[in-house]
C-alpha cells in the first residue's frame, strides 16, 4: 500500500514539475523574443548587453552632461578648421623637445606629456582654453589629453599625430 501512495504521490508531482519547467522556458523565451502583443522596445533580456565604450568620433562635445569633461579626438582638417576660425588657442606638441625641434606645427608650444602634470597649470592657466593637442601618430596625445581632462581643462581636443597632419610644419627650429 505505501508503494502506490508513493508512486501516485510522484505521479501527481510529475506534472507539477513539468509545468514549472516548462513556465521557467517559456519565460526565458518570452524576454528574448517578442509575443504578438509585445513590440520589441517592451520586452526584458536575461543579461544586459554591454555598453559600448565611446569611440573618439562618437563621444559627447565639452561634458557629458554631468559637468565632466571628455575626451575628444578630432581629424587633423577639423584641428586645422579650429585653428582657422578660433581666435585663440593652444596648439600643444606633447612629444620630446628633440621631436619638436626636428619639426613642428608653426605656433606650437612644447608640455611633453610625461611633464603635462608639473607644468600645465603654469604654462596654460585658464582651464577652459581651446587646446588642440597633438603628438607623433597619436598615443602621447591620448595620455596627455586625458590627463588635462583628469585636471579640470573642459575643452581639449586630440587630433592625433603630426604624422596625420598634411598641412605646413616648421622644420629644424
């Protein structure tokens, strides 16, 4: 007698399991894949996608809405196009004073980036300069605009390297 109360007591389970499995699918399928009342923008994933990181082409202009400066990477004609109709601005070259002197743009001045942090606030006092920054192709112009940004200067812009740069240089000065 106890052997069918039990099999009668795990047959009537069975069915509870399976419905319950079986719900547990259906969900996941229903937050992945729309239903016929649902349009896409209503339904939940299981795991949030990963946000992109911002691209320099892509990322916001002098904050991001919280009062935090970003970094900005612009082509070399759109540095250009600023230095044409800007009336004042800071072309900075962060690379090695030897570099600077081989060949530089006309009106550059020299912080190598690995110095930006002991000399910038003398060298460039007010915070909210245009500042359009460069390097050799690009990498110490990152580091050096990001840490201008890291100390409070709003409105840096990278343009990359002076191997970019198609237009005049000054040489051997």
């Amino acid at each position: 007698m106890k052997k069918l109360i039990f099999t009668i007591f795990l047959c009537s389970l069975c069915p509870l399991v399976l419905v319950a499995c079986n719900n547990d699918s259906a969900q996941d399928s229903q937050s992945q894949s729309p239903t016929p009342e649902q349009t896409p923008e209503q339904t939940t994933k299981q795991t949030p996608e990963p946000t992109p990181e911002p691209t320099p082409e892509t990322t916001p202009g002098p904050a991001n809405g919280d009062g935090e400066s970003v970094y900005r990477r612009i082509s070399a004609e759109d540095a250009h196009q600023m230095m044409q109709e800007a009336d004042e601005y800071i072309l900075l070259d962060v690379r090695r004073e030897d570099e600077f002197v081989t060949e530089h743009i006309e009106g550059a001045i020299l912080i190598p980036y690995d110095e930006i942090e002991n000399r910038a606030a003398d060298e460039m006092p007010e915070k909210n300069a245009l500042i359009l920054i460069y390097c050799r192709s690009g990498r110490r112009s990152e580091i050096a605009a990001n840490e201008l940004l890291g100390m409070g200067y709003t409105n840096v812009y990278d343009f990359g390297g002076i191997l970019d740069w198609p237009f005049d240089t000054v040489r051997g000065q």
